[in-house]
C-alpha cells in the first residue's frame, strides 16, 4: 500500500479529519506506512490548488509526494 502510484487509493484506508477549500486531512489510524521513508505516519494532508498556506501548530517532520495530476500529498511524522 506504500506506492506512491496509489496516493488516492491510499486516503480510503484512512480516517477523514478536516476538508476546506484548500486542503483535506486524513488521520492514518490504521499504521499505514508513509510511500516516502516507509515508517508510519501520523496524518496526511493533500493540498488541493498549486499554493496552499499551511498552518502547523506543532514542531513535525514532513515528507511529500505529488502525484501524477500535480497534487501535494504530505505525510506527517509527530
């Protein structure tokens, strides 16, 4: 499951948390491995435009992918 070829593929096996017009995130309640470092991660957000402002509360690394359309997958890691 941890191809990026199969980013969306991906979002089904996981728990939808906020969707606004610019980005959705899902929670990986499930352990699913990150398509970038192979360890679990803890949410991911696809962004949805080519400019997305980002609001972190938290100090986290962040891996990112974009798929074939363009989009921004990030996968954090508390």
């Amino acid at each position: 499951m941890s191809s990026v070829d199969n980013l969306d593929e991906m979002k089904s096996y996981l728990t939808p948390r906020e969707e606004n017009p610019m980005t959705a995130s899902y929670q990986n309640t499930t352990s699913i491995a990150c398509p970038v470092c192979e360890e679990s991660f803890d949410y991911l957000v696809v962004c949805k435009h080519d400019e997305t402002s980002l609001s972190l509360g938290k100090v986290m690394n962040l891996c990112t992918v974009t798929n074939e359309d363009g989009r921004l997958f990030l996968f954090t890691h508390e």
